[in-house]
C-alpha cells in the first residue's frame, strides 16, 4: 500500500480555484519533486495535505504514517534567546519514547553536538536549514514534506543539502516530497516529478515527462527554468 495517495484533489479560495483534480501516490522510500511556476498551487498542495486549509477530493495516508514538514519559511524570530536544543525540545514529539533525542538528531543532520548550546541567530542559513531537518526527523516521520528547502542557500549549500537528504532517505527509508525550482536536483534524485499550473500537466519519471514541450507548457516561453532555476 502506498504511504500517500492523492486522488481528484481540489482547493478553492472562494470561487477561486487554486488546485484542480490532481492525483498522485508516493511509495516508501521514494522522492517526488513538486515543481511549477510562481503561484502555480504547489505550497497549497501542502497546505491540503496538511489538511490545515479545505479541499475536495480523497487523501489517503496508509498505515502508521507519521508526517515531518520543514516550511520555506519559519515564523519564527531568529533573533529569539533560542538554544538549537530548546527549539528542538518544542517539538510535540521529542519526549515521547521512540522519538530521537536533540543529541542524536543533530549528529544525523551532520551538526556537531556543540550547536546544542547555540542560539539559533547565530547560525548560517545552511546550519539553521539543517537544523529545520533536524527538527522534521525528531519523531521518525515515515513522510517529509519540503518546501523549497534551499531556497535562502547558495549553489554549493543547495547541492550539499540534497545530498545530505539522499543519504537520509538511503539509511531510513522515508518517502519525501519536496517543492523545488531546480531541475538539476529533479533530475538527479527524483523518482517522480509532479508539473503544477493551478493543474496537474505531468506526474512521473523526470526524464520520460519532462519534454522541452511540457516545460515550455508549464513555464511559457519565457519561463526560468533551467538546470538551476530560482524564481
């Protein structure tokens, strides 16, 4: 059984349709890349996911799914007298048995113990990234959601970041979806691609559905994508 299929999912903002019967399934230890232009619904296939906004159609998690979900962005004050460890500790499932502790989530996201003690205000974008992860995997999450997780990283950052969640995904075997603009990475990690534009134009192998004419669909002619796009 898949951990998550999606059929005929639709959102709506008012008579505004955002989302259009998309239809998906992701398998354990499988990577779908999320991919579309500006606007396109992808952060709201999230959201619906997430079920924190309403939608139509059918989500249907399997057995004893647990769900890990780094946000773009985090509405949180960085500047905040925040040790990495209490900001990990805020999780709802760090105390429960089963759960990693901080000490050993942050070995598997590659920070060294020290940053424990460590305000998060004095972190890189790339630390502060990792430590995002870190907080996602505390509870063992059998999915991860990402959401354009290298988007305020540099080239050499984003490439080590995804090699960093390959070998994640190689050790324990989590499904991940993950919201990118970069087609190099889509390429190279991707089991499957799903093309947004407010509705689903492609789900499946990168190098089978990813034509320069379904591009040139997705984008328009003058659309940056590209083998790094950002935008």
């Amino acid at each position: 059984m898949p951990l998550l299929e999606v059929t005929n999912l639709s959102v709506h903002y008012g008579k505004e349709p955002v989302l259009s019967d998309i239809s998906f399934s992701l398998e354990k230890g499988e990577t779908i890349a999320v991919i579309g232009p500006n606007g396109s619904g992808k952060t709201t296939l999230f959201r619906a996911l997430l079920q924190t906004i309403p939608f139509t159609g059918e989500i249907r998690w399997g057995e004893k799914v647990k769900i890990g979900y780094v946000p773009q962005r985090l509405d949180l004050e960085r500047n905040l007298p925040l040790t990495i460890k209490e900001f990990l500790l805020l999780h709802p499932l760090s105390r429960q048995q089963g759960s990693y502790s901080p000490n050993e989530v942050l070995g598997i996201v590659g920070l060294d113990i020290q940053f424990l003690e460590k305000n998060l205000g004095s972190l890189s974008a790339g630390q502060f990234q990792r430590a995002l992860i870190a907080f996602a995997l505390i509870g063992k999450p059998t999915i991860l959601l990402f959401d354009e997780p290298t988007a305020s990283i540099d080239t050499k950052g984003e490439e080590t970041l995804y090699d960093l969640l390959h070998r994640l995904q190689d050790v324990h075997h989590f499904g991940m979806i993950l919201i990118s603009h970069d087609l190099t990475f889509v390429y190279r990690y991707a089991d499957k691609v799903l093309c947004l534009n407010k509705k689903q134009l492609c789900f499946g192998i990168p190098q089978e559905v990813l034509t320069p004419q379904e591009l040139e669909r997705l984008y328009g002619t003058g659309g940056k994508f590209y083998h790094h796009i950002h935008g």
